[in-house]
C-alpha cells in the first residue's frame, strides 16, 4: 500500500540516499530534487537497484522559482518534504560564509514556503549537533542550550531551525520536526551507496577507509591531549541506516499526530561516546586491517567530547538505533572496497 509520496531535498546525498532505501522500503515513494553538488546521477541508478523501483528525481537546486511549487501541485499527495539539501562542509564554511548563508538558508525558506501553502505537507528538517558546540554537561539532551556556533555551516543549521520554529509559531497548522544528527558514519549493506567525499575526507570514517586502502599513508588523529580517557576526542557514531529509518519515524509520528502545529527537535545519535583511537582500533579489528597513524596537532573547531542522550526520539517517535559501531565500521570497509572495485574495473 503506497503511503503517499515524500519530495527528498539532497536526496542523492549521503543521508539523502539511505533515507531514500528506507522511505521506499516503508511504502512512501520518493521524488528526489538534488543539483549534484556534493552528489552524482550514479547514485539514483544505485537506488532503483537496491530498491528495483524507478526513482523520481530533478537535478535542480530546490530553491529554483518554480520547481517546488508545481512538483506539490502536480505530483499530488505530498505527505512530507524532508530538507537535506545544504552545504556541509565545515571549514568550506569559514572560507565562505556568503555562499553557505545563501544556499542553506534560502533552500529552507523556499521549502518553508510550501509548507505554509500546503498544510498537509509535514518537514523534517536535517539539523546536527553541532548546534550545541561544546557542551557544559553530557549527555546532550534536546534542552541543552545551544552555544553559539563555531562555523557558519554550524550557525546556518541553528538559523534555519529558528527560522523553521518560527514560521511554525506564525501558522494555524503547519508541523515540522528538527533532527539533530550525530555524526553518521557506515554505509547501505548493498555498499552499492556511501559516504562519497569529495577531494580529501574531512570526516574521519571516510579518511581511515581510504588509509586502509592505500589511498592515503596515514590517518592524522587531531590531537591526543584532550581531557578524555586516551587524550582523542570523542564522539557518538551513528550507522547512517539508524539514522535513516529515524526520518521514516518522523513522517510517521507526523502523519499520525492529532496536533493542529508542530515543532520540535531530537536528537539523533546512539547516547554513547567513541574515541578517535576507538574507531581506529575498532576499524582494525572488525575489518582485519591495519591503519598507520599519527598524532598530530588538534584541529581549530573541534569540540572536546560530545554524545547524545537520545531517549526522546525512542519516547515520541518509537526510534531507537539497532547497529553497533562495529557493524557501521564494517560497513563503511565493504563500501570502500567497492569503490576500489568499480574504480579498477
Ligand atoms: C570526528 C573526530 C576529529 C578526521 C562533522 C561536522 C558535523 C557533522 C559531522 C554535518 C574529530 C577527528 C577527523 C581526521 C581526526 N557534519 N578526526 N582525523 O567534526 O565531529 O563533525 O561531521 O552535519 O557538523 O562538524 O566529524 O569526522 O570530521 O571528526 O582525528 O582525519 O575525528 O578531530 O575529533 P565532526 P569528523
């Protein structure tokens, strides 16, 4: 039984398209609207595979003039936007604001746009933790005070989730929810769909994928004097398909909800810190390889320790993770080797 069709932001990206699996998979059918910035085509072709459905998608920036508006008209039986489609790379954002300003706050203000329009159009927005900074007490809950950001991506996330409240507060009936996600790491079991970085990783999952594949000689690990157990920051590492499945829960409680309005945020994470050395020995040991390393100066930014009290998603939405860091560690090997496969043939 088709549950309704949910238009997915940035849904050939990263998050985008594992949400995409887990939305067709719980009977919702997709339509994809995504400029390939940080993403490629491949990626949809990938997508019928896993899912054996033809995948509706429009290359195209969201906020184009009239993209959004005649694709609710026409496609009909929207039920929900989920808003993926931003930049996200952290210290691209320092270098420039102006662009990151622009594209993720004007995407989300055109998507909002809709929704004021649409009543019966729920969103789920993609925010992150990084609207918290450091934290003064851990585990973070949803009513930890955010501290001002420490980068413009960070500051555009904590915007648009004012923004999103905001214009909630302005209408009679409009719901919308702020996932706030940890840091996602892993990939589909299929490893026909990943994390795909552009360049050099920023992200230290896909960075030691590539170490342990030769690709690149060393992991550095930002710093070993923190004050934490082994000296290396800490974080909490949630399986991409976790998070997922976490969107799926949110149309559902969405949908099912008998309020008029809605806002409100969750945290999104498993509620358990791992080191970085953690993840590099967990990575050696599940995968049975080994990743040289060394220590090397902290990186400006980079928050101490952080990790998710997550147990209001599992409260209202019935969400909880299921994967172990292991199973994401894995995972996110047999989808590097695939790459090395399709790369050489
Ligand atoms: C994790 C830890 C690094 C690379 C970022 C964004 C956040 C979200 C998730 C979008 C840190 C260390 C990393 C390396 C290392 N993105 N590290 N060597 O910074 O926690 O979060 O991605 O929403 O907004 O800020 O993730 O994977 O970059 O770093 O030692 O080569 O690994 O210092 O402690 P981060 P990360």
């Amino acid at each position: 039984m088709n549950k309704g069709k949910v238009i997915v932001t940035g849904g050939a990206g990263y998050i985008g398209s594992h949400t995409v699996v887990e939305l067709v998979e719980s009977g919702y059918t997709p339509i994809i609207i995504d400029d390939f910035s940080n993403s490629e085509p491949e990626v949809i072709r990938r997508l019928e595979e896993i899912t054996g459905q033809k995948i509706t998608f429009y290359n195209a920036k969201v906020q184009e003039e009239s993209l959004l508006p005649d694709l609710i008209q026409t496609a009909g039986a929207i039920k929900a936007i989920i808003h993926f489609a931003a930049y996200k790379a952290v210290g691209e954002s320092v270098e420039k604001p102006l662009e990151y300003y622009e594209n993720n706050i004007d995407s989300t203000i055109a998507v909002l746009r809709q929704i004021q329009k649409n009543q019966d159009v729920k969103l789920v927005f993609s925010s992150s933790c990084t609207v918290y900074g450091q934290p003064d007490n851990l585990p973070v809950t949803e009513d930890t005070t955010r501290k001002s950001a420490a980068s413009p991506y960070g500051n555009t996330k904590q915007i648009c989730e004012d923004i999103i409240k905001d214009a909630v507060s302005a209408s009679a009936s409009m719901k919308a929810l702020s996932l706030r996600y940890f840091n996602p790491i892993g990939a589909h079991e299929s490893a026909k769909i990943g994390e795909l970085p552009i360049g050099i990783p920023a992200n230290l999952v896909p960075f030691v994928a590539q170490t342990a594949a030769g690709i690149r000689d060393f992991v550095t690990v930002f710093g070993n004097d923190y004050s934490t157990p082994d000296g290396t920051c800490i974080r909490d590492y949630i399986h991409v398909v976790d998070l997922a499945k976490a969107h799926v829960k949110a149309i559902q409680y969405l949908d099912d909800s008998n309020e008029e309005s809605i806002y409100d945020v969750f945290n999104i994470g498993v509620g358990k810190g791992h080191s970085v050395l953690e993840v590099l020995q967990g990575f050696e040991k599940v995968n049975g390889v080994s990743l040289n390393y060394r220590i090397g100066d902290r990186r400006p930014g980079d928050v101490e320790m952080i990790y998710a009290d997550c147990n209001k998603a599992n409260e209202v939405m019935g969400w909880r993770p299921r994967f172990s860091l292991k199973d994401a560690l894995k995972s996110a090997w047999d989808w590097q080797q695939h790459l090395m496969e399709k790369e050489h043939g």
